[in-house]
C-alpha cells in the first residue's frame, strides 16, 4: 500500500522523518510535497493528499502543518477523508481501529522526531476492527457519521 505523505512549509522539517518511518514500517511513500521551506498554504496540501486517497493512489495519508489543526480540518472537508489530529500513539492506533482513520495529522512544531516515529508506526500497524465479531458497533458508528456526512 502505498502511503501519501504533504506538509506545508511549517510541517516540512518533520517530513523527512516521516518518509523514513513509512519506509520502515514497509511501505511505499507518495511525497505530494511541500519540496520546500518557501511560505505556501496547508490546505492546498490537505486537498491534494485527500484526492490523491480518494482517486487511490495510496491507500491512507500522514498530513504535516505546524500544529496538525489546520490540515485536520482542510482534510476533513473531503467526502471519503477521515483525517484526526494525533499526538499521542494511543489515538494513532485507535482512529483507524475504531473510526476509520485513514489519515493522520501530525503538529511539527508540537512533536518531535522521535514521537513521529511511534505515530506513524502505530498508525500504519493498525487496522479497522469493526467487522471482527463483538466489534459491529465500531462499524455502525462509522455508518452514522458517514451518514452526517452524506447529508452535507
């Protein structure tokens, strides 16, 4: 699968060790940019990751601005886009396991490389869970937001 990887200028010193942590954890990074420190706006890279997922060119998405909101939410405007802002590796895991996560937001100037790594990690390793048995109310929850959705 292949992983989508966009910041803006302010994410852009914390892209290069998130291509390196998707290449570790054995997948195949799609650099949609910023390719520079130059100013340049967060949600042109939001929308570009979100449609390059929904046209499926890569399967899940790691977003970078300088404190991961701003990107969160231009990202969540994508119908099909689930995007949650995570700094702690709890949260990482559990938004694809629970919610269908399939991008990650991450704060540059929040984080560091270090904790980058284990988001990524613990992003990337994990799966949705509603279709295990006991688990349908993960997937019924995930329905109804789509249905907000879909509504809008």
């Amino acid at each position: 699968m292949k992983i989508a990887i966009a910041c803006d200028h302010a994410g852009f010193s914390l892209k290069e060790t998130v291509l390196a942590a998707v290449r570790a954890a054995g997948y195949d990074p799609l650099d949609l940019g910023a390719f520079s420190l130059a100013p340049d706006d967060y949600p042109d890279y939001a929308e570009k990751l979100g449609r390059a997922i929904l046209r499926g060119e890569a399967g899940r998405g790691i977003l970078l601005c300088g404190s991961g909101v701003g990107a969160s939410i231009a990202a969540n405007k994508l119908k099909g886009v689930y995007a949650g802002l995570c700094h702690d590796t709890y949260s990482a895991h559990q938004g694809v396991e629970h919610d269908a996560m399939n991008v990650l937001c991450l704060g540059a100037r929040i984080i560091g490389p270090e904790l980058a790594k284990e988001l990524v990690a613990a992003f990337l390793s994990a799966r949705f869970i509603g279709n295990d048995p006991g688990q349908e109310r993960h997937t019924r929850r995930v329905q109804k937001v789509r249905a907000i959705e879909s509504k809008s």
